[in-house]
C-alpha cells in the first residue's frame, strides 16, 4: 500500500510540473498573435501624405485633360464627329453621351450625319441635339440626322469663346475639389507626421493646383484665339 501510496504521489507531482509549462507556452503563442494582428491594423492606418500628393496630381491632370477634349469639340473649322462629343442623349432615363448610342460621319466638309444604333431612340437624339450648344439644327428622316454646318459669324464665335471659358472654369472648379479633399486629408495626419512635415505636403499640393489651373488656362486662351481668328 505504502508502494502505491508512492506512485500516486510521484505521479501528482508530475502532472503539476507539466500544467504550468502548458500555460506558459500558451500565454506567448497568443501574445505574438495578438502582435501581428496590431501590426498589420497599424500598417493599413499609416499616415501617407505623400500618396494623397501624388494622387491629386494624377487627378489634377486628368482634369486638364478633360478640358482639353472639350474644348476641342469647339467648332472652328469644318465639320468634324468630335463636335458632337459633348451632346448628351436622356436614354431610358441615363444621361447616355451621344457618340455611345450613335455612328457620327462626316460626308462632306459642312455636313455631319448621326446614325442611332437604337432607331426607337431617334427622337430623343434629336431633342438633345436640338438643346445643346452645338448651334446647328438637325434634320431627321426617321433614318438619320443630318446637321449642316454653317460658317461662322461674328456672334457666334463670341458665344463660343464664352462657352470656351466656361468649360475652362469647370475644370478650374474640379481642380479645386481635389485640393480640398486632399488638404482634409493632410490635415487629418498633422498629429502623426507633425505640423511641419503637415504643412510641406499642403504647399507641394498648392503648386501642384496652380500648376494645373496654368495649364487651363493655357488650353482656354489659345482655343479662343483661334475661335476669333477670321
């Protein structure tokens, strides 16, 4: 009895130096787990001034680019399928560019011809066209549209310098749009990268605005230049 009264106790001992090696080797794996886990949350929370500059440069562009294709559907010259760019068609109820629901051709140096792919649409082409900018009347024979393209006279080369400049100050407001949202941003990280560092990222992103807002004006002057050139 004393023998297994031995057993029973050397055995107890054992189980009590096993348990705790348990635990402590427990305790670390989920410490490093919980570890990993904050160090990814932090990574994916990182202030990146930088990236919010680079971005609004990117958009910044893209506006300049934006104005520069509209003003190219400024008639100037002979009749060209871009001047019908800027129509926009009520398809269906979804503001529907007019190049995406129809073929534009130019037959002739002073005639444009709209081809619908979607025939039922016809009317409502025609309504748009007859509501936009373009200063030519459409003719329909339930087929296609046809617009002549009159010469220009000195009035309407004044209302296209005006729409010129307006597509430009649209551009400007987009530009603008984008400075703001990427100043909020920078502000945002001023605790984490500092006043300083806060207010150089703010600067880089100001010339990077009057740089673009050159640029169209740049676009602007010179199509009104030629809009007004007899």
């Amino acid at each position: 009895m004393t023998s297994t009264l031995l057993l029973l106790l050397s055995l107890s001992a054992s189980a009590l130096r096993i348990a705790p090696a348990y635990h402590l080797s427990a305790a670390p794996t989920a410490a490093i787990a919980r570890c990993r886990v904050a160090t990814v949350c932090m990574a994916d929370d990182d202030p990146d001034p930088k990236g919010v500059v680079n971005d609004a440069s990117e958009k910044f562009s893209k506006s300049v680019s934006s104005v520069a294709e509209s003003l190219s559907t400024l008639r100037i010259g002979k009749a060209s399928a871009s001047m019908l760019d800027r129509v926009m068609v009520d398809y269906y109820g979804a503001e529907t560019p007019l190049n995406q629901l129809a073929m534009v051709t130019t037959p002739t140096a002073t005639q444009l011809v709209v081809d619908p792919f979607d025939k039922s649409c016809m009317g409502d082409v025609e309504k748009a066209l007859m509501n936009s900018d373009i200063g030519m009347t459409p003719n329909s024979d339930g087929k296609v549209i046809r617009l002549n393209v009159p010469q220009l006279t000195g009035e309407r080369r004044t209302e296209l310098s005006k729409t010129a400049k307006a597509l430009g100050e649209d551009g400007k407001t987009a530009i603008r749009n984008v400075r703001k949202t990427a100043m909020d941003k920078i502000k945002k990280m001023k605790k984490a990268i500092g006043e300083d560092s806060a207010k150089d990222f703010e600067d880089q992103v100001q010339k990077a605005v009057k740089k673009a807002e050159g640029e169209v004006e740049k676009l602007v002057s010179e199509r009104e230049k030629e809009i007004l050139t007899v």
